[in-house]
C-alpha cells in the first residue's frame, strides 16, 4: 500500500467542484492523474451511509454477544458465585475499558483507510501506529486470535446443538425427543467440520450477503434476550432434566431446579464453588472461568473495522464503542444477578443450556444461540482472513505470505480465506469450547495491551501530529490497560502468556531484519528522538572529563567511490564515538535554482547502511572546500556531541580506485531483483548510489572532489594544509589518511595482525620525546583500535627511536613504565637512527651539541618537548635526503608488515610561506608505506588517575 503522499488521501492535491468532478493538481502527471481521479470518483460515487448506530454500536454488540451470553453466564455464577462473577465483569471491563480510550484516541487521530470491504482497518491501525515490526507481530497476533475465535464459535454452536439433537453415548433416555444425532469426539468434530464448511462457502461466494443480514441478526439477538429477561418473571418454578456427564464423572444427580426468585437461592450463589466441568473433565479456578468468560468481552474492534463506510468515523468510533461496552456491561451484571437469584446451583453447574428450559418459548433461545454463534463465526473467519490479506500485501513477510495476496476477480482474497479455513479446522482438533479459551483469550489480551502500547508510545513520542479528538484519555489509562492485560494473561495460564510473547518478539526480529522499509513512520524513531534530545541536553560540555574522553570524528569524503576503505577503518576506530562523514560541495546557493545537496543524502545514507557503519552524514554547500570544512566543524553534532578529531585523506598523486565497482557491492544489491534486472545491471553503477565518477586526474584521498579544478585537484597544497592549521587553532585533533585503498578489513582477522606505533617526531631528530600530548594521543588511538571486536587480535608494536649517545636501556625502562601506568599492551622495539640524524645535521651545518637526557619527571619533559614539538623552527629545514632515509628505515624494520601504521604530524609551520615545503615533507616521509595515519593531537587523553 502506498502512502508515500499522506495528503492526497484527505484530497488536498486537488478540488471538487459542485457537480462532483474532479479536478488534479497541474503538476501532477499524466498516469497519476488517471489513477487518483478514478479513486476519488469511485469515493464519490459509493457515499458513506452508515450511521453510529448500524455502523458501530451493531458490529460491536454482535462481536460481544455471543457464546458467553447464551451458553456459559450460568457456568460464571455457578462456578465462581455472584460475588467473583461480579468482580470478574468489573476486572474485564476495566481492562477493555482503558483499551476502548487508547482505540477511541488513535482511531481519531486522522483518516483510516477504508480500504473497501476486504482490508482490516484495526490492524493497519497498530501498523501504522506502531511501525511494520510491531504492527507485523501484533497483526499475526491478531490473526492467531481470530482463527482460534472462530473455531470457539463453531465449537460453541456444536455445543447448543447437540445439547438439543444429541443422542446420550451412554445409551440412556435422550433429554429431549428431537436427539438423533450421535454423541462422540469424532462425531462432533464432524459436526464443527460441516459448520466450518458453511462458513466458508459464505466467505467465498456471498460475504456480502453475511454483512447485509447483520441487522437481521442483530434484531433476533435482541429479541432473544428480551424473552430471557421476562422469562425469569413470567416462568414457574420447575425441574430441569441435566444433560448426561461423562463417562468418567462422579456425577449422579439427573436434574436441578428453577426456583424463581428465592432468597435462600441468592445466598446459595453468592460464594465461589469451583468444581469439575461436566464438558471437559477439568477442574475449573478462576483463572480458567475468567479465561472463558473474557470471550464475551472481545469484539470491541468491530466498529474501527467499519472506518470506511461510516459518515463520520471520527464522531462514531468513539461513542458507538463506548456505548456497545456499557450496554454489554449491565446485560451481563443483570443477567448474573438473575440467575443467582432463581437458579439452583447445580443447574448453573451441570446444564450450560440451562436458558432455553427456562424461557417461555424454548425454541427462542436455540435461534438466538445459533444466529449469535454461526454470525461470529463467519465474523471472526473474514476478519482474519482480512488480516492475513492486509500482511500480504504490506510483504512485511516477504514471499512466506505472497499467494495469500491473490484475489478473486471481485476483489476477494480467497487464497487468505482458505488459509484461515484450514488453520480453524486444526484448532477444531481440540474438540471442548472451554479447552481453547484459554489461548483466545490470552491472544486478545495481547492484541489490547498491543493497542495500549500504541497510544502510550505516540502520547509519550509528543509527536505533533497526534493530535486526537477524542482526549478522554491519558497515559496513565494506557499503562493501566497494559498492566492489566498482563497480570490477567499471566494469571489465567503463564506457559501460554510466555510463549505468546516470545512468539511475538521472534515475529518481531523476523520483520526487522527481513521485511522492506515501509513509509508508515516508525514509533520508535520518534520516542528515540525524544529520549535523545532530553539526554543531548543533560549531557554538559563542562562535566567533560580526559577520563571519559573518546574519539568523536569527522571524516571528509569528497567521493566515497575511493574512501571505502577509510570510511570502515574510522569506523572501528571511533569506540561507541560520534561518527560524521562530511562532505563539501563547491557553489553558491544564490545563483543555484535548489539546495543540490538534498537529492544527494540518499545515496550517501544508502552508502552507511551497506557498509555497516554507525555514522552521520553532514553535508554544506560552499564557495571553497577550506570554508566547507570550517562549516562542518563548526555545525556537526550537538552539545556535548561534537567531533573533536578531523581525519582528512592525504594530499597526492595517487590516482583514486572505485571501490564502489567491487563485484561484492553489486551482488548484494542485485539479490532478490528479477533476472532479467539482475543481467541488465550488471555491468552497470549501483544505481542506490548516486556518486559522480572519479576524475582521471590525482586527487587527495578522502577529499573534496573539484569543481573549479585548481591543476586537476580540488583543491591547491596551500589551501589543504590551511584546512589543517585551522582544525588546529580550533583546538581539535587532525589526522591525515594515506594509502587506505589498500586498506581490506579482513586482514584484522586472519592470523597475526600488527598495529605499528611511531609516537617521535620524525621530522624534529634533534627532539625524540615520545610523553608529548601528541604522542600520548598516538598510543591512546592505537589503544582503542586494539580494543574493537575487529581488531582485538592485533598486537601493538612501539618503535622507539634513540641515538647512540643516549641511554637505549634507560629509554625503553621508561617507555614500559609509561604503558604499565597507561594499562596499555605493546611490544616496545628501539630502532638506532643515528645514521638518519647524521643526514640531518649535515644539511644544517655541522653536528650541534646534544645533551644526553635521562631520567627526570615525565610531565616536565613532555611540556618541554611539546612546545619544541609543536612549533617546528622556521629556520630548520629537512634534507630530502633525510627523508627518504627515514622513510626507508621505517620500511626495513625486519618485523612483518603492518595492517595500519601511526606516526607523528607536527604542527604546520607558522610561516604561511612554507606549507609545500611542509606537505613535501610529509609525503616524503610517508611514501610507500602502506595505510598510514598521520596523527596531530591537541587535547590530553590520557590518565592514570581511577
């Protein structure tokens, strides 16, 4: 069902004009035209009719007016007494009462689809309250519900008829002269069968006739009751033959008496007696009478099912369902109270057909037995065929439920109704009325407490748009009514109540991992939002603690195309962080007729949901990628919610792959497309994602693709380490991203993995601390890299750089001190670079003296090598020599390659002059290394305090 435009279903794409026609919205096109006119002229043609009245309150008293009334109100007194039959009416009630004001407040806040005859309005009611995973498990529920209620029906009318045409198995005089129909579980479910045939029948030929005799039926029920109320005044008191007990009961009394009204029969009834039940064998308790009992309140959806043929459904739900409840609610109060006053104990007992002995016309009451009883059966069987074809077609279920989709050429869903045929036939196998009222009733408790659990969740969700006419209501009521129907789901049977509910919370798994996104709007997502923003505002940027702190990211793509490997890397590496990926756009909105970025967030969100990450997407339009990346750092996150850590792809010629052409991204969204979609796509882009191509020219990984190409890039060496430089003033953490399209995640699983610290400052030899705030932000990095589920079997490895005039075992004491202090595990190598320090010496003129520097206090050496570190001279210049040199010594470590490499980013210069000079460097000193992360921190992370 489509309700990708919500408004065009209250006509206000288009007018009606006085004679009725039609006119569409101009800008609608051509087939949408067609198909929405010939919708609201259908709409117009067929006019609702239906009134409160016949629309309501008679559906809703015939769904409640059934066995319970008929057959099984003396078995409540006669069980239970008047006093606990009297508290169970008050404890149903109460519960469907608080069900009724959650109905009433959803039912009117805003148009039901009618959906014609064949749909079911109440379960697309929790559906699109709900969302498809609860509307889904609650809809099955709900089916569930209904099937075995119709088998209860037809059981109940194989009840009152053999209890007239039964002939006793015992071979004992027949109670009646009309008995000649055999006795016998096999004979009565033959029975049920035939009855269940006939429903059927109905159900596929003439359901139309059922509904247009509903008022018929409705006048017998009444009539009926009316003679079961004068009987009681107008009936001599007399005896009354007991149906035959069975085979293996203790009973011996044959009949019981009619006393009319008796003072010393009211109090004989007004305690409990719980003894066997003649039908089943069973002993009864007030769980299972009240589990019995509890059908005759059911049906209260009856009415919110008739949505579409009434005038005015928001004005008739609500008063027609309240009236039906307390209309129902005094018949059986009156009925209970008349009977415990003129009826002996065991007559209630032993004779469950009691009413028709009683009345003044016997046959009155058989008529309104088997009107009552077939009208709820054929009810219940196309309500749940109704649900069951309303699943379908939501394919909450994928391709289980498809054939129930199929329809006669009249638009009657006969594959549904068979299904609910066959399954009613096997809960006819449980043979007794009283066997299964345990399930049906645990069954529509849950569907209550499911209708509960909606209107809480949207009072409690503050959407705006629930804004329901009908405000006799409050959370309170719908806590109430969940509380309620738990305690009594519970009480009647626990094994039931708990593999109903596991049922239902497996159904729900399956549907939100396998169903389709639906376009109804989930509950979920706007209580989350609601939770979200109530604890974004507790959450206080000055109760921020370096104990606490966690990476929070923004990761700048230009086009994913040749980031997906990055993008997954930074997504292990951000510990339960915010996760942002920031994309710029060259351009001005004034001279641009749109906002260019909308269209674009799908395929950008579309991207986040196949790679299995938990990230943002931030997206700014702006007239350089310097000024986007200041915007997104800036704007990106909420309160306490804000990256602290920028990660940019590194700035080189490396021409950039497509990763978004792997054979593996298309045959993931090629699956479950037919074949001939499939074979015309597969040399194809995805077309979920929407990226441009890859330029032929070099690009930075990870950047911003040009418009305004500057020599083929988006952007010049100067501005990207300007980007750099204000990420720093801004006080955040930068880190620059190289060779990570060579970067497969899958290694971090298979046999040994290394993680490859350099926490120095390769390009300031003359200073090798490794306390420093950046080289503690290294090592706190790398730390949480090891702690991901992905990355858990790597080892850490720390190469330590020393000179032969400084102590090499006094340095590594240190640095397995620090990491004990810090809890961190790491193999420590020291690596001799005197040769590489020599190079760079030279170039500056001649070896300078170096102190040796041992010892000491670690905090005063790191504020000393921080400042050095951080603010490089303007003067000292690094041979390229050097570089290379450098580089290859971290290249020939004789360990096994890495996965990833750490090293230190220094601050840009503060000469503006030298930023090629300084991304020359850096690129030299990272060449050919492999995924490498260049690494610049501000802020303290770490601590050795508890």
């Amino acid at each position: 069902m489509s309700e990708r435009t919500p408004l065009l279903h209250y006509r206000l794409s288009g007018s009606v004009n006085d004679s009725g026609e039609q006119h569409s919205c101009p800008v609608e096109n051509s087939v949408e035209q067609t198909s929405t006119t010939v919708r609201r002229k259908a709409a117009y043609s067929q006019p609702k009719k239906l009134t409160t009245f016949f629309g309501v309150i008679i559906p809703t008293l015939l769904s409640m007016f059934s066995v319970v009334v008929f057959l099984r109100i003396g078995f409540v007194v006669g069980q239970c007494g008047l006093y606990q039959a009297i508290a169970m009416f008050i404890v149903a009630y109460f519960i469907i009462s608080m069900t009724v004001l959650s109905l009433c407040a959803i039912s009117t806040n805003g148009a039901l689809d009618a959906g014609g005859a064949y749909s079911s309005p109440c379960v697309d009611m929790i559906s699109r309250a709900l969302g498809p995973e609860f509307g889904g498990s609650i809809g099955i529920m709900c089916f569930l519900a209904n099937v075995c209620g119709s088998a209860l029906y037809v059981l109940g009318l194989v009840e009152a008829v053999l209890a007239i045409f039964g002939v006793p198995e015992d071979g004992s005089l027949p109670s009646s002269k009309y008995a000649v129909m055999p006795v016998g579980y096999w004979w009565s479910l033959l029975y049920a069968t035939v009855i269940l045939l006939v429903c059927l029948l109905v159900c596929l030929v003439g359901a139309h006739i059922y509904s247009r005799a509903t008022f018929l039926i409705f006048l017998v029920v009444m009539l009926v009751l009316a003679t079961i109320f004068i009987s009681f005044f107008a009936v001599r008191p007399h005896t009354v033959d007991l149906p035959r007990p069975l085979a293996n009961s203790s009973f011996a009394q044959a009949a019981a008496n009619f006393t009319g009204f008796k003072l010393d029969t009211l109090l004989g009834n007004l305690q409990a007696d719980y003894t066997v039940d003649y039908t089943t064998g069973t002993m009864m308790t007030f769980a299972t009478v009240f589990a019995v009992m509890f059908n005759g309140c059911t049906g209260i959806m009856a009415g919110s099912n008739m949505s579409g043929d009434l005038k005015n459904p928001s004005y008739s739900i609500p008063r027609g369902t309240i009236t039906a409840v307390i209309f129902t609610f005094i018949v059986y109060n009156l009925l209970s109270l008349l009977v415990a006053c003129t009826c002996d104990r065991v007559l209630l007992q032993r004779d469950y057909s009691f009413l028709r002995d009683i009345n003044v016309w016997h046959p009155f009451v058989p008529i309104g037995i088997y009107s009552s009883t077939l009208s709820a059966a054929m009810s219940t069987l196309i309500g749940a065929s109704r649900i069951l074809y309303a699943l379908a077609k939501d394919d909450l279920f994928g391709t289980v439920l498809s054939p129930a989709k199929k329809t006669s050429s009249g638009g009657n869903p006969w594959v549904s109704v068979l299904i609910s045929w066959f399954l009613v036939q096997l809960v006819l196998f449980s043979g007794k009325l009283n066997t299964i009222a345990s399930i049906v009733t645990i069954f529509f408790l849950l569907v209550y407490a499911a209708v509960d659990l909606a209107c809480l969740a949207l009072e409690w969700a503050s959407a705006p748009n629930f804004r329901p006419t009908f405000r006799y209501f409050t959370w309170h009521t719908c806590v109430l009514g969940i509380v309620g129907c738990g305690v009594m789901m519970f009480l009647i049977n626990p094994i039931y109540a708990s593999a109903s509910i596991a049922f239902m919370l497996l159904l729900l798994l399956v549907i939100h991992y396998l169903s389709p996104t639906s376009s109804w709007g989930y509950i979920s997502q706007a209580l989350i939002f609601h939770q979200v923003r109530k604890y974004l505002l507790m959450l206080d940027v000055r109760k921020d603690h370096v104990k606490f702190w966690r990476p929070q990211v923004l990761l700048m793509v230009a086009n994913p195309r040749a980031s997906v490997g990055l993008v997954t890397f930074i997504n292990d590496i951000k510990k339960s962080g915010l996760y942002v990926l920031g994309h710029v756009q060259i351009g001005e909105l004034a001279i641009l007729p749109s906002d260019p970025l909308q269209s674009q967030y799908d395929s950008w969100l579309s991207l986040v949901d196949h790679l299995n990450i938990k990230a943002f997407v931030n997206l700014t339009l702006s007239d350089s990628v310097r000024h986007g990346v200041q915007h997104l750092l800036f704007i990106s996150g909420l309160g306490g919610m804000r990256p602290n850590t920028l990660v940019l792809g590194f700035y080189d010629d490396v021409l950039p792959q497509d990763q978004l052409q792997d054979r593996s991204f298309l045959v993931s969204r090629l699956a479950g497309r037919p074949a001939d979609d499939a074979a015309s796509s597969e040399d194809q882009e995805d077309p979920l994602f929407h990226f441009p191509p890859l330029r032929g020219g070099g690009t930075w990984e990870g950047g911003a693709q040009p418009s305004q190409p500057c020599g083929g890039k988006a952007l010049g060496a100067q501005e990207y380490v300007c980007i750099i430089a204000d990420t720093v003033k801004m006080l955040k953490n930068v880190a620059l991203a190289r060779y990570f399209c060579q970067f497969e995640r899958a290694c971090a699983r298979q046999g040994p993995v290394f993680v490859d610290v350099w926490p120095v400052n390769l390009l300031r030899p003359d200073s090798s601390s490794y306390v420093d705030t950046c080289s503690l932000f290294l090592l706190q990095l790398a730390c949480i890299l090891n702690m991901t589920r992905a990355w858990q079997k790597a080892k850490l490895r720390l190469f330590l750089c020393v000179e032969a005039g400084r102590s090499v075992k006094g340095a590594g004491l240190k640095l397995r001190l620090l990491l004990k202090e810090l809890r961190m595990k790491a193999e420590i190598h020291t690596v001799s670079w005197d040769a590489q320090v020599a190079l760079h010496w030279q170039r500056q003129g001649g070896v300078a003296e170096k102190g040796e520097r041992e010892g000491g206090d670690l905090e005063e050496e790191a504020e000393k090598e921080e400042y050095v570190n951080s603010y490089p001279s303007n003067t000292m210049r690094l041979s390229d020599e050097y570089l290379h040199a450098v580089n290859k010594l971290i290249l020939e470590q004789p360990c096994q390659p890495p996965a990833v490499r750490f090293l230190y980013l220094p601050r840009p210069p503060a000469d503006t002059s030298r930023y090629h000079d300084y991304l020359h460097q850096l690129e030299l000193l990272s060449r050919d290394l492999g995924p490498t992360l260049l690494i610049h921190g501000v802020t303290p992370v770490i601590t050795t305090d508890l």
